[in-house]
C-alpha cells in the first residue's frame, strides 16, 4: 500500500464521521520506499464533511532518517 492508498483511506473514513468542529486539524505522515510523505487538512466547518482533501505539505523527507538526525532532535 503506497501513501496515496493510505491518504485515501483516511479520507473516506473522515468523509463517513459526522461530528467534525471547524478548525481541527490533522495531519498524515506515510512512510514510504520514496520518503516519509506529510499531508495536512484544516475543518472548514462543524459536522458533516462532503468532502476533505488533504494537501501534500512540501516533499517527501527521506526515508530512514539517519541515526544523527533522531538523536539531534
């Protein structure tokens, strides 16, 4: 399953749940061969969404992250 197959199923399932309040916001991180890919979506509004659309948020962050990089943070 690759990164798209992965925002898709997690909008579907947000699309089916009802009780959103405006201003929430999530985030999705899918690791891939490719990289670690972040998507993002901000709530227009309370309730029902009959749509959501997540945005790509930059490039992908290369995948595995060296061992620097985890202990410097």
């Amino acid at each position: 399953m690759g990164a798209a197959d992965i925002v898709k199923a997690i909008t579907s399932m947000m699309e089916g749940y009802p009780y959103h309040i405006a201003g929430e916001e999530y985030m999705v991180i899918a690791i891939a061969a490719q990289g670690a890919f972040r998507y993002w979506f901000k709530v227009p509004a309370d309730g029902h969404l009959k749509t959501v659309e997540f945005k790509q948020m930059g490039t992908p962050l290369p995948w595995p992250w060296s061992e620097e990089v985890v202990t410097s943070t």
